[in-house]
C-alpha cells in the first residue's frame, strides 16, 4: 500500500517527535506508530541495550531508516507504475525502468551507509549486527545453521564461504521494502550457495537433505 511521503528534518535525538509533527495525515500517524513498535520488537528480540536515552536515539535511527527506504520505494514504484501506463515500446520501458531501479538502488546503499555510520555512534559491532538481524526478519542466523546442520562435514572454508553470502544477502535485504522482498534476496543467495555445494564442491544436496530430516526425526524420538 503507498503511503503518504512526507519531508522532515533529522535530529538525532528526538527524532520520533519531529517526525511525527510532520505526519500530518492520519495514515502517516499510523505508519509512524507501526515502525516505531516494529523497531522496538527489534531491540527487544536482537539487540540487548537498557531503556533509557541511548536505546531512545538507536529507536529513532531505526524509525527514520524505515521512514526513508519507504520514500525512495514509493518514488520508485510510482515512477515504474507512470512508465508502464506510458505505453512506451517494451525495449524502451525496461532500459527506462532499469534506469529508475539503478536510481533508487543508489539513494538505499547511500541510506544504509549513513544508517550504519549513525548506529555505530551509539552501538558495538555486535549490536548493530543484531539490528541487521532484525530487520531481515533473521534469516541470516536462520540459513546458516540450516546449511551447517544439513550438511555436517562442511570445511571451514565452505562454512565461510556460506557464511558471507548469506552476509552479503542480509545487507541487500536491509534496504527492501517488504518481507517477500528480503525473502527472495535470501532465496536468490541460497541459490549460490547451493549451485557452490554441489556444482563446485560436489555434495548430493538431495540426499543430504534427505539424511538431514532423518536425523532430525530420531532427535525427536
């Protein structure tokens, strides 16, 4: 659903209430309240720092990112939705459509840059690599002791390996607007490592899914 794109000015304390000065519609207060609660779930579930003024700040940064990755998708769409109505030749819509994606791509990667860098003001590397858990509704955490557990004698080398694609996937899918979306980043970097596991490596993925459920169902015996 599009939401209502409203311009503000950053403090980095206090923000939340800046922001929601500015939310002039009564759905732009909605949503406001959905990222601030959805940020809080995040720092409860991933993060361990105390209430009080800093988990505060940390909050807001949160708020605005999500704030912000809404605008450029909303500009983004609505820029592909006007294309399309446009009735551009096909060749000449997708070269226009790429040009608008590569746009946007560059305003999420400049957000993020700038979304770390004010993070790390007040959080460890830790920390902040719980938030970018959180956001990626713990995929990364998730897969990686999937492939580990499925496939017990993996080298350190293809742990690795495994371990920063999947790195890679959760910094793409930190910057996507929905939850399908973040999940099909995960998926299409699932898809690498599975074609490095078998094609590069030789492991039969199919049955060491197969021994995998095995040893799960006597665990549950």
């Amino acid at each position: 659903m599009k939401r209502s794109i409203i311009v503000f000015c950053f403090m980095a304390y206090g923000l939340f209430p800046i922001i929601a000065q500015k939310a002039e519609t009564a759905e732009a207060r909605q949503y406001l309240e959905v990222l601030k609660k959805r940020s809080e779930k995040i720092l409860d579930q991933y993060v361990e720092i105390p209430v009080g003024e800093q988990r505060e700040k940390v909050r807001d940064l949160m708020v605005r990112q999500y704030w912000d990755l809404n605008k450029v998708h909303d500009t983004k769409n609505t820029k592909i939705e006007g294309l399309k109505k446009s009735g551009l030749p096909a060749g000449k819509f997708e070269k226009k459509k790429n040009g608008v994606e590569k746009k946007a791509e560059k305003k999420l990667l400049k957000l993020q840059k700038r979304y770390i860098k004010n993070l790390s003001k007040y959080l460890n590397e830790e920390q902040i690599d719980g938030i970018k858990e959180g956001m990626t509704l713990g995929a990364m955490a998730h897969n990686y002791r999937g492939f580990t557990e499925m496939i017990p004698t993996l080298t350190s080398e293809e742990k690795e390996y495994i371990r920063q694609q999947l790195l890679d996937a959760r910094n793409k899918a930190m910057n996507m607007g929905s939850s399908e979306e973040k999940q099909a980043i995960f998926r299409q970097y699932k898809g690498k490592i599975n074609n490095y596991l078998s094609e590069e490596k030789g492991y039969d993925l199919k049955k060491e899914g197969e021994l995998w459920q095995e040893r799960i169902k006597k665990a549950k015996k």
